[in-house]
C-alpha cells in the first residue's frame, strides 16, 4: 500500500498535475510488486478510454462550449434579467438564475463560475459588491450544475459504477432546484443584511406579456434539458448518444434559430472543447492502472470493514462517506474523486440498502462542492482569477453559502424520496 500512496500524497503535496500524480503513483506500486506484469499497467490505461458510454462526456463538453457561442447563453441571460429585476440583491439573484438555467446546458461548474464571473463581476464591483462575495457567489451558485442534467459528474459516476444515466439525469432534477431555491433566499438574506443593491422604487414589475414575449426567443434554450430525458425515456437516443444529440441541437439553434452561429465561432468552441477535452481524458486514462491498484490491494473492502466498524446505520455510514469525500475534495479534482471512489464506494452503500442513485446524486453534490473550496479548488481559483480576488476574502464570503449546501445535502440525505421520485415516475 504504501509504493501507491507515498507518492501520491507526495507528488500531490508538491503541486504536480493531478493526471501525472494518479499515473506515476500506479506505475510505481506495478514496479514495486515482482508478480504484476508491468504491461497490465499500460494496458489499463488505453482500456480505461475504451467504452461508448463514455463518449457523452466529450459530445456534451462541446455542446456546452458551442452554446455559449451560438446565441443560447445570451438568451438565458436575459430571461433571467427579466425575472430578478425586482428583487433584493438583483444582479445576485441573476446569478443564482443563470447558474440554474445554464445547469441543463453547460454541465460543467466550473465553466459555469467562469462564464457567470465575465458577464456579471463587473456590474457587481460597479454596484458595491465586494470581490470576495462576487467570487463565491459565483462559484457556489454553480453547484446547480452538479445534479441537473446533463451534469459531467454524473455521467463519469454512472460509468464507472455502472448505474443508469438516464435515472440519475431524471434524480438531479429536483436537488438541483432545492440548490437553486436555498442559494436564491442565502443571496438574498446577505445582500439585505448588507444593504447591497436595493431595488429601485420605480423599478416595473414583471408582465405576463414581457415574459411570454421572452420566452419566445428563449424557449429553445430551456427546452434542451427537457428533450434530453424525453428522448432517453422513449428510446429515441440512448445517454451516451444523447450527447451527439446536444452538439447536433446546438448547431441547429444557432445556426437557424438565432442565426448567430459562424463559421469562426464554431472552429473556437471546436479548439476550446479540444483543450477540455484532453485534461479529462488524460485523467481518466491514468485512472486506469491506479484503480486497478486500488482493487488488487483490497482498500474496498479494508474501507468497508473500517466504516462498518464505527456505524451499520446506512445514513451514518453515508455521512461519514460525504465527510471523507469532502476533505479529500480540498485537495483532488472532482472528476479524479468520480474515477477513484465511486468503485470504491458504491459497493458499500449498496450492501447497507442505499440506492445507487440516490448516493450518486449525494456525491455529485459533494465532489462538485470539492471544486469550490480552497486551496486547489479549479472552480475557485478560475473566478478568483478573472476578477483577481483574494483567496482569503473567497474564503470568508463563501462561508453562508457552503453552509447552505450542507443543509441541502443532510436534507436530501434522509429524506430520499426527493430524488428518486421523478426517476421512479419516469422509469419505473
């Protein structure tokens, strides 16, 4: 055991880049055991990209990318202008909007916290806000997108435990709008308690006439997810092609709905999904001779006893789970935590008699959180830096927000009907 996490936890401690970490931890366990061939290692890595469920990670990276050239995120945005020009905290509360409208579009957090930072922190810095609340505003509000579909953590989660994508897309629903609803009364308590951004008196209220004449425009934006888990339900695509379906859509809508997709634009979102691309998939193939490592050692099961040591109370042993998940969170991306623990994990919740999905959707939420949180947090340290914020003002801004999510996660926790109902009417 320790030729593999010597070296992860050094190398880790060190800064290296977490693909290189999981790789060069496998290779030297597989050096350090005479018996294991040392081929078995490099096998692992080209088999660990070979499945066609796995092919919706990329198809969707590029869909997100191509609506956000194509004319769909712009619409999202003024839908949500419409609908929060009223309240308290307004440009706060857009924020929360366009973090939930894009949750079934993007399916990333991280490029959600980016994309949300560019277009609103520099009206929020001419309103009043400070940096640090810009920052985890942003940041945590795209927690959204780690349970509405069409989420990445979701589809690496459902691949490597063998779980249904379809029923965890169906299962993220109403968690991701509990997210949206919490973040929306957090953001609004902060900015009323802090005397942001009052609303004008003179401001009008919103008329059915200007929201359906919005919706005109919009309504194919928010239609996407809905396509989406019809399609899977009735058999049109399967998951995996669902997201040749997004790219497919997309393309469709920008190009002759919105007509503002070129030729330029499209090559853009092609090399920006490439560069995306390639940091996953060099993660995920590293996987590979790690988990392999992982499993020949037994830790599963060593893990396993451990838990079972401390509680057999399913949702004790589930939160002992959500707590090891978040620490190891601070410190590894949250698409490595889906590859490394979920095999790991899910046998155990399984025999205690949680569902699969429902705990899937639990450290969907957790894993995603893991993004958010200092100090390696990819999504932190992305809206940090646009708006080159402090670190530290970060950290003390966020602190009502993560206590929210927490609340959402205990509440989902013991009450899992609330995820597995939609699923259950959908699928049966």
């Amino acid at each position: 055991m320790i030729p593999l996490l010597l070296p992860f936890v050094g190398l880790l401690a060190v800064g290296m880049p977490v693909a290189f970490v999981v790789g060069i931890s496998a290779f030297a366990y597989f050096h350090s055991v005479p018996y294991l061939n040392f081929q078995v290692a490099v096998q692992m890595i080209f088999s660990q990209s070979q499945s066609f469920p796995f092919l919706a990670v990329p198809f969707f990276i590029f869909a997100g990318n191509l609506m956000n050239v194509s004319g769909i995120t712009t619409r999202i945005l003024e839908l949500a202008r419409l609908l929060t020009r009223t309240m308290y905290g307004g440009t706060a509360q857009l924020s929360v909007f366009m973090s939930t409208l894009m949750g079934g579009i993007s399916g990333s957090a991280t490029a959600d916290a980016a994309m949300n930072t560019r277009i609103l922190g520099p009206d929020m810095m001419r309103l009043g806000y400070p940096k640090g609340y810009i920052c985890a505003l942003q940041c945590v509000t795209a927690m959204v997108v780690a349970t509405l579909p069409p989420s990445l953590g979701l589809i690496i989660f459902g691949f490597v435990g063998e779980v249904s994508i379809a029923r965890l897309f169906a299962a993220g629903i109403v968690p991701g709008f509990m997210i949206a609803i919490a973040l929306m009364i957090t953001a609004g308590i902060t900015t009323r308690v802090r005397g942001f951004e009052p609303p004008a008196k003179d401001t009008p209220r919103l008329t059915f006439g200007e929201l359906f004449s919005n919706l005109k425009t919009s309504i194919w934006a928010l239609l996407f997810p809905v396509i989406l888990i019809v399609g899977i339900r009735f058999g049109v695509f399967t998951p995996s092609e669902s997201g040749a379906f997004a790219v497919l859509y997309a393309v469709l809508i920008g190009k002759f709905v919105y007509k503002e997709l070129t030729w330029e634009k499209f090559k853009g979102a092609l090399g920006t999904t490439l560069k995306d691309n390639g940091a996953i998939m060099l993660i995920i193939a590293m996987s590979g001779p790690f988990s392999f490592a992982v499993t020949w050692l037994q830790l599963p099961v060593t893990l396993s006893g451990f838990i079972f040591g401390i509680t057999e109370n399913p949702q004790g042993m589930v939160l002992i789970m959500l707590g090891f998940l978040f620490v190891v969170g601070l410190f590894v991306d949250s698409n490595v935590n889906f590859l490394l623990l979920t095999p790991i994990f899910l046998p155990m919740v399984t025999a205690a008699g949680i569902d699969p999905v429902h705990f899937g959707i639990l450290m969907a939420t957790i894993a995603t959180l893991g993004v958010m949180t200092p100090p390696v947090g990819t999504a932190l340290l992305t809206v940090c830096g646009i708006i080159n914020c402090p670190i530290d003002e970060y950290t003390k801004e966020s602190l009502p927000f993560m206590l929210t999510i927490f609340v959402v996660l205990i509440i989902l926790l013991f009450f899992p009907n609330l995820v597995l109902f939609i699923p259950d009417i959908i699928f049966g």
